[in-house]
C-alpha cells in the first residue's frame, strides 16, 4: 500500500472550519478542526479513487509535484522550509 504525504491547512470562518491541501487545491470543512481534518482526508480520498479510475492519477500527482520514492511514500519534489504570514504595504486600492 502506497502513502501521500500532504499539507492540511486549517483556519476557523465563523462558526465553520475549513480545511485545504494546497498540493492538490482540494478542500473541505467541518464545525470542528477535527471534523474539518477527517472531512480533507475523505476528500483527499475520493479524489485518488475518482482519478484513479479515470486513469489520470499518476499525471495529476505528477503535476502537483509529487515523487513516488523507494518505501511507496508518496512525497513532494520540493518540501517547504517556511510557512509565516507576510505583509506588503499598498498605496493602490
């Protein structure tokens, strides 16, 4: 059995919270952070059936950056070093 390594991103809208893998701009939500997580991996989940089936999986994750490595780990070519909030100053609006 074969492994995908991902991002899951979670942030609170309201009284909801959504989930986003950015790698395979897939997202979801949940009244909860632990429902907006397993609500992602269903998704996640569906997408690899779906596409496997239509037999475009191994291109679509080929495109989302994807390497299959010697252990069946499906990684990231590139792995982020940094994740922070940036700010540029506008004088347009």
């Amino acid at each position: 059995m074969k492994k995908l390594i991902f991002t899951g991103e979670i942030w609170q809208e309201g009284n909801m919270y959504t989930s986003y893998c950015p790698e395979l701009d897939l997202a979801s939500c949940g009244e909860t952070i632990g429902q907006a997580k397993k609500n992602l991996l269903e998704v996640v989940e569906i997408f690899i059936e779906e596409t496997s089936k239509l037999g475009t999986l191994r291109e679509l994750l080929e495109e989302a950056g994807y390497n299959l490595d010697d252990s069946g780990v499906l990684q990231r070519a590139r792995e982020p070093v940094s994740f922070e909030q940036m700010e540029l100053k506008m004088g347009v609006m």
